[in-house]
C-alpha cells in the first residue's frame, strides 16, 4: 500500500507518462511536484521503486511504470528506434519511442539489459527467434549483454555507427553479416577485420501485433 503523499507521485508520474509518451525527468518531478530539492523527488522514488511500482534506469528519461499493483507481473522495456534487416541505413541513435511492457517471466534478467527495436526491412524475415520470425514492422526484445557472437542466431550490428539485424560469420579474412530472407535481393555485408563494426546484443524474442 501507498501513502497519500506516495501515492501523489506515483500520479503525476503516471500522468505526465500518458501526456507525452514518455517519463518525466528529475527536474520536472521537482517542479511539477512544487518541491525545491531533488533529493526530496528521489526518496520517494526509491519508495515507489522499492514497492514494485516503477523501476529506474540510468539514462536521462529512465523512470518506467509497472502495473500499479505493488506486486507487477511486466516490466515497462525502452523503444529506442529502429534497426534495418537490410543494408544498414536506419541510424542507431538512442530515442526514445516509448516503453513495451513486457512480462518479467520472458525477461530471464535485470531488466535494464534490456531494450526493444522495431524492424524496418525483410533481409530477416526467414529467421526464426522462439517460432516467431523477425517480420517487417515487428518489435525485436535485444539483450544487451548477449553479445558472444555465434553463427545461428541474430544479432543487432553497428557498422560505422548504422545499425542493421544479421546473423554473424567470420573467417580469418573477412566479416560476413548475413541475411536469412525470402527476398533474393538480399545478401551479406562483407567486411574486413579492421572495419568499424560491434555488436550491441543478441535478439531473444519477437513481438507481431
């Protein structure tokens, strides 16, 4: 259960979130909450925190909705953009597009190593992740720390800072980025050893709706 006081927060939070789409910063909560110290707006955070009601991430915009029930069964993941499953053109720039509350059963772990992308592109629509195929326009579960790469399962790849969805192959010459895709336009980006690429996680789930 939740003070009146704990309770106020917990709404102008809410509030702002369905206003604008997304969680209001520090900074706002001081302000919108007519109080002079953020110290004040951060205790009452890590309250809310504590009960299950948010959670809390590092980056600027980092305060996420549970269900409001002290005892949430989702997790409210972060939209950062998009990632091409083609040549790599959408740019891999950290937006905020919204959260996905996903259930804590598929997230095996901390959630903030997660993120989620939508697919933009068909270079990946013949790969499978649990069943389910990594569509055009469907939303992609990444996880940030799985990135020891293998030859099975799908990647998202920077390339000079573009990012793109490919499976992963290596020779002692070359890079290959590989698509898995019905459309025969597609083939592997070919890359030597020496060019600017990295992996910022594995895909461990796709969503369609």
């Amino acid at each position: 259960m939740l003070t009146e006081k704990q309770q106020h927060v917990l709404d102008v939070i809410t509030d702002f979130t369905s206003r604008y789409g997304k969680s209001p910063t520090i900074e706002e909560l001081k302000n919108l909450l007519h109080q002079k110290s953020k110290r004040w707006v951060t205790q009452y955070l890590e309250v809310l925190e504590k009960k299950w009601f948010i959670s809390r991430g590092e980056w600027y915009r980092g305060i996420r909705l549970g269900n409001s029930i002290g005892m949430q069964t989702t997790m409210n993941i972060p939209i950062l953009g998009y990632a091409n499953a083609g040549t790599p053109l959408a740019v891999a720039e950290s937006n905020d597009y919204g959260t996905l509350p996903i259930s804590k059963n598929i997230l095996s772990w901390d959630p903030e190593k997660y993120f989620v992308l939508r697919v933009s592109g068909t270079s990946m629509n013949e790969h499978q992740v649990n069943g389910k195929t990594l569509d055009n326009g469907s939303y992609v579960l990444i996880k940030k720390d799985e990135a020891s790469l293998n030859e099975h399962d799908a990647f998202l790849f920077l390339v000079d800072g573009w990012a793109t969805l490919k499976r992963y192959k290596q020779n002692q010459w070359q890079v290959y980025l590989i698509p898995q895709s019905s459309d025969e336009h597609h083939t592997p980006i070919i890359l030597s050893e020496h060019d600017d690429v990295q992996s910022n996680g594995k895909v461990v789930d796709v969503f369609t709706f």
